[in-house]
C-alpha cells in the first residue's frame, strides 16, 4: 500500500517528499528496492575467552573431578580448590542458607 503511493507520488515530488508524506522511511524504501545484490557479510570468526583454561588446565580439572575425591563431593569447588591451592575450599564455612 505504501509502495504504490511512493512510486505514484515520486516523479511529481521525489523520492525524499514522497517517502516523507506517506510516512515511509527513505532508507528502508531504497533497501527493499535495490537494484544490486546485497553486500556479502564477512564471515565472523569468534575471539576466544580471555579467561578460558588452557588444555593443560582443563584436563587436570576433569582428572581432579573424576578422581575418587572429587566424586564424593557435593560440592566441585571442595574437590577443586584443594587440588590446586594445598587449602581447604572456602565454601560451606560459615555461610547460612535462608
């Protein structure tokens, strides 16, 4: 409906007024009317986690948490934490749960 009245009003006024009178957006009526093919869009290659572990890391996590201490655990960071500090994980001490 609004592509026929554009069309219709453009040789008498222009593309600018008749887009304007009909409430059209200029740059929407030229991109639903292009005559060349859309740019292609660059393929997108994703960055990697700054913070991510490392190969090395991420297998001595899976060997510590399917280890006979890190299964019986309710909680992985009790299994983790001692595994790569020497210390007793902080979780669980002290904290109420409402």
């Amino acid at each position: 409906m609004i592509d026929p009245a554009v069309t219709e009003l453009a040789p008498v006024i222009g593309f600018r007024r008749a887009c304007v009178a009909v409430g059209e957006a200029q740059a929407r009526w030229y991109r639903r009317h292009r005559q060349s093919p859309t740019p292609p869009k660059p393929e997108r290659v994703p960055a990697p986690q700054p913070r991510a572990l490392s190969e090395v890391e991420r297998k001595e996590l899976r060997a510590v948490l399917n280890s006979e201490a890190g299964s019986g655990n309710r909680c992985a960071s009790r299994a983790i934490y001692p595994a790569f500090s020497g210390q007793s994980p902080p979780c669980g001490r002290g904290l109420k749960r409402a």
